[in-house]
C-alpha cells in the first residue's frame, strides 16, 4: 500500500468515525464557525451563465452544487458593486451590484440559493476608498460648495508626504489646481471618516446589503488605512475607533453577521485591531508560514503564528489561508508540485483557525503577476475555453486547463481536489480539527512538522514530511505530560517524501 492511498484511507475513516459529533455549547448564530472552511470566489471569473465572456451571478448560482460538494460553509465574494474596472475594488454605486454580473435580483436569487445550501454569503466590503467616477466625488471635485466635499479629502498644496511602498498619495485634481488623498491609486480617492455622514453612509450600505440583498457579512478591505492622523497613513487610533463603532452598529443590525479584515501584515501587527472591532482578521503571516515550509521542506518554524494567535484569541477569530486574489498562486509558487500542493492543504486544513480557500487553489491553478493572471476562470472541463464560457473569455485560461480541471480530478480519487474534499469533510466533522487545541510536537528531524489537535473527546496526530528524504523511526517528543502519554502509543511507519498521516488517537 502506498503512503497515499494510506493517508487517504486514513482521513475517510476519521471521517465516518466522527460523523454526528458536533454539539459545541455555542450561540446558535456562532455555530457555523466551527470546523467551518470558506471560498474565496470572484464572480468575473467563476462560471458565465449567458456567453459574454464574463462570470456572473447566474452561472455562479449553477455551480452551487459544486461549491456545496467541497464541503465548505461559506463563500467570499470578491467586490459584486458596480464599479468601472474588471476587479470592483473601486465602486460607484454601493447600492447596484455590477451589471456585468447581473442584477440585484439575479444577486438576491443566488443569496437564496446558497442559503438554500446552507452556504453563508459574504461579500468584500471597500469602505477605505470609492470609484474617481462615483458620482459623489465627481460632484466634490466640480463644485467646492459641494454637500459631499467632506466625503474626501483635498488639499490646496500637494503635502510632502508618501504612501508605505513609497507610492503618491495626493493626486491632482483633474479640474483645478488642488489634490485629493488616495492611498492605494488616483482612481480611488479615499472616504474621509472623519466626517459623520460617511460613517452613517457606511453603516446605511451595510444595512441595505443585511437587510434588502441578505449577505451574512463582510470581508473588509485594507482597513488600517480608514483614518489618517497626519502623516500616521495605517493603523491609527481613529481607525480603530471607526472600525470599533462600525463593528458595534453591524451588531445591533444583526446580532449574527460576520466580519472578516484585511491586515495585510504580521500576526503582531494584527493584535491591535482585537479584542472589539471586527470578528476575524486574515493571518497573512501563518499563510507565508506554511508556504514557506512547503517550499523549502523545512518544518521548523511554521507554527510559531499559530501558537501566538492560539495564546491570545480563539480559532474562529483569526482566517488562516494558503494564497488570495493578490498573491502568486500556489501551484505556481511551488512549481507545479501537486504532492507539496497537497502538502500545503494538509496543513492548513488541519492546523487551527476559521481557513479560506481560493477559487482554483483546489484543483492546482497556477497564476502569477500581473494580478489578472491571478484571476483566470475558473477550469470546469476538458471543452473548449474549459467550459468556463460558450463565448470568448473576457481574460485568457491558464495553460494547463486541460489536465487541472474540476472534471478530470472529480474522476481522479488521488487528485488535489479531491484531497481537498476530504480534508474539508475532516475539519467539519472531527472536533479535535474543527476546533481542538493545537499542541505542537518536536521531531528529531528538521523536515518533519508534527502536532496534535486535542479536545476532551478525541486527539488527532498529524505528521507531514516536507522534505524530500523518506524518514523513519521518527522521534516525537512533547513538554505536555499528556500529549507525550498519546505520541508514546504511537508506532509511526515510515514517511515518504511529502507525504502526511492524519492519525486519530484516544485522547
Ligand atoms: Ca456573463
């Protein structure tokens, strides 16, 4: 028997061992979370419903089944508002989805349909900054009498001051001799939430996205740049006092809405925005943790992030992930290996946290800058343009569509996606992975990384060689006096190169 097909009956019978053992004393509105696994989808590039080219709400209802079939809980949108660019992160109207997506309707059909599922819809929320063309800001710009002037920020003199990658931040008008402040591009002036009516505009759309389009929540964008304070651009007192209030008002609106933050930073620099602004936050740095084990087969320091986090926030509270939109792509930045592809699934699946997937991560997309590549369709079938659309795809597939398909790894028991399957189904159903405490085990080899996930029912005990060296006799050793009582029962068979075992254990 190969280690593969081990490991893989390995997670099916964990699998149906743990089935109907989730009765966590939780809010019901909480509950989701644990063993939760959410999707990352942009819709321009997921499925086209009606031959344009282009992704929309339609055909992304019609591939519900197979988001349903991964077994995750939820779903991200990436930005559905109408906005003049392919990408949506600069919106002129937050109360329109995007029209080549759709209508609001066709939005709240698909809404029901997931809910239908019992799928949770988030989507990206872009308070930071608007469109250049959204109407408010063309008015401010034109009119200086303007009631929205407030909304943005302008200055008279350009100030001397740059953005944290160097980058202009005060731009020229184009109508007169002045500036208006925008971090990330002059398309996106920056809202200005020092002034009231655009922390009540804020807290109206997201009213209107609960209440009239029925999302679940939010994945908010870049928001330590909310506030400036002078030449202080990021992470600023005020910011987090617009972020705490905002939280807060979203609660009152509905007590169960998720919220999820971009900080794009390290572990430390995301503690600030805890305990009492957003629900979670994504862990760029355990993200970079993993794939930097992966990729240099060294396992040594991959869950030092976790045990920080682990110390100071519970697991639903922090968003662990492999790669985003914004990232070279996994299969990619690891060369085209599917066993260290798997590798990284393993890890990020059974280590603690509330994880994300990126659409096309499951079947091994590859993809590299400039961010569009980062975007392709989605790879559905051998057929033409991957049967992503019957007309000509508004950006170009990847090369390798014809083999890292939904179709052709469906039929393949030992494909990545169905190992994502697998360990999606795992972390649902087995509470010691859903959401048991992580105790990290030392290994007397630099290429194995090992752990436990214990709770008062069960232990698992996962072990993954990263390296590229079968290695036997392996040595696990744990300071816990308990964990070290489970690892001593323990005789592990040999691992193969980039291989993992999964191990239920009694506790
Ligand atoms: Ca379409």
């Amino acid at each position: 028997m190969t280690s593969q097909s081990l490991h893989v009956l390995v997670v099916a019978a964990l699998a149906a061992r743990a089935l109907g053992a989730q009765s966590l004393a939780m809010d019901s509105s909480q509950a989701w979370k644990h063993g939760a696994v959410c999707y990352e989808i942009f819709v321009r590039s997921f499925y086209d419903s009606d031959g344009d080219g282009i992704g929309d709400f339609n055909g992304l209802t019609q591939k519900l089944d197979y988001v349903k079939d991964l077994g995750v809980k939820c779903v991200w949108l990436m930005p559905i508002m109408a906005s003049p660019s392919y990408h949506g992160y600069d919106a002129t109207d937050y109360y329109r989805v995007e029209p080549d997506y759709g209508t609001n309707a066709d939005f709240k059909r698909l809404v029901a349909a997931a809910h239908a599922r019992g799928l949770r819809v988030f989507i990206d929320m872009v308070l930071n900054h608007a469109s250049s063309e959204h109407p408010y800001f063309l008015e401010a710009t034109r009119d200086t009498a303007s009631p929205h002037r407030s909304w943005f920020r302008f200055s008279k003199t350009k100030p001397d001051v740059k953005g944290p990658w160097g980058q202009e931040v005060w731009h020229k008008s184009p109508v007169r001799d002045e500036y208006y402040y925008g971090i990330f591009w002059s398309g996106m002036p920056d809202l200005n939430y020092e002034t009231p009516a655009v922390r009540e505009e804020a807290n109206k759309v997201a009213r209107f996205w609960i209440d009239q389009m029925g999302v679940d929540g939010f994945r908010l964008d870049a928001v330590p740049y909310l506030v400036e304070e002078g030449n202080a651009l990021a992470g600023t007192r005020r910011t987090h006092d617009v972020l705490r209030a905002y939280a807060a008002a979203l609660k009152r609106m509905a007590p169960g809405v998720f919220t999820v933050g971009e900080v794009w930073d390290s572990v430390g620099a995301m503690l600030p925005y805890y305990p009492d602004q957003l629900d979670a936050y994504f862990a760029f740095e355990l993200s970079d943790a993993i794939m930097n084990a992966v990729r240099s087969g060294s396992g040594t320091h991959v869950l030092d992030g976790y045990m920080r986090l682990q110390r100071t926030h519970p697991p639903t509270r922090w968003s662990p992930f492999l790669r985003n939109h914004d990232q070279t792509r996994t299969m990619t930045e690891l060369r085209g290996d599917t066993d260290k592809a798997k590798l990284a699934a393993t890890l990020l699946l059974t280590l603690p946290g509330l994880p994300f997937v990126y659409y096309g991560e499951e079947i091994g997309m590859t993809g590299d800058k400039p961010d569009e590549r980062l975007r392709t369709p989605m790879h559905w079938t051998r057929a033409n343009h991957a049967g992503f659309t019957r007309g000509t795809p508004w950006e170009a597939l990847q090369p390798d569509s014809m083999t890292a398909n939904v179709a052709a790894q469906t039929a393949d028991t030992a494909s990545l996606l169905n190992h994502y399957r697998r360990l999606i189904r795992l972390r649902a159903q087995n509470s010691a992975i859903a959401s048991g405490e992580l105790v990290p085990l030392a290994a007397h080899d630099t290429s194995v990384v090992a752990y436990l996930r214990r709770d008062t029912r069960r232990a698992v005990l996962v072990v993954a060689n990263l390296g590229a060296s079968a290695v036997s006799n392996l040595g696990l050793t744990s300071d816990d006096a308990a964990a070290q009582r489970i690892i001593a029962r323990v005789a592990l068979p040999p691992i193969a190169p980039r291989r993992a075992y999964i191990l239920p254990l009694r506790p």
